[in-house]
C-alpha cells in the first residue's frame, strides 16, 4: 500500500525501529508529527502494528484526562482536543474516548489549544 511504501522511504522495516527514528537529536517537530501521520494512516489502512500503537497511545492519553479530570475534582467537565492528528482521524479520537475512565462533558476539536482552553474556561464560568 502507499502507507507501507511511506514507512519504507523512512527505513523503518520493524515497528520497534520506530523508537530510535523518533528520538534522534536532529529530528524536528515536524517530522515527529509526519511518523505520527504516518501511523495513524496506516492503522486505519488496518496495519496491526499501527493499531497497537494507536491503542497504546490513546489509552495512556485517557489515563492523563482521567487523572486530571480526578486531581481537579471535576464532574463531566468539556474536553477540547487539539492537534492535526485529532482533526483528521475519527479512529485517533474514538479510541480515546472510549478508554477515558470518567464522565466527560461535550468534546469539541480546537485548531489552537489556547482558544481550546478560553472556550472552556467561558463556558464554565457561564455555567458556574
């Protein structure tokens, strides 16, 4: 598939290559988010290494909204997800909503996290 050619073109023949192509000290942010882009194509293309990573990732993301939600004693509070991979993968964002284990308010996807988190803060106050 055109996936499987893009993880070639990156010399990565085994997902646990995966590891030292991402932390390599000359490695940009935005190469960092191509490899994400790049898993999240390829889980959805049904690569099952892929979707493990997707997995992994989601669940240990509902873990930090679930102990923040927890530490700061909120009850089904808004979430706003950020990023180019949560504007453009449904499986990214299903995956985590379904691990988060506490009641979440509505979710929205903000284009810039700052806006995300006014757009909360507006909204409890008015609630509040």
């Amino acid at each position: 598939s055109a996936h499987r050619r893009d993880a070639d073109s990156h010399d990565l023949d085994e997902p646990t290559q995966l590891i030292g192509y991402v932390y390599r000290p000359e490695l940009t942010r935005a190469a960092i988010a191509e490899v994400g882009t790049l898993v999240v194509n390829l889980a959805e293309a049904g690569d099952t290494h892929a979707v493990g990573l997707i997995e992994q990732a989601s669940g240990e993301l509902a873990q930090l909204v679930t102990a923040a939600v927890g530490k700061l004693g909120l009850n089904a509070p808004p979430l706003a997800l950020s990023g180019g991979l949560f504007a453009t993968s449904m499986r990214l964002r299903a995956a985590l909503l379904s691990r988060v284990g506490t009641g979440l308010g509505p979710v929205t996807y903000v284009a810039e996290p700052v806006v995300g988190a006014i757009t909360l803060a507006r909204g409890m106050l008015q609630s509040g």
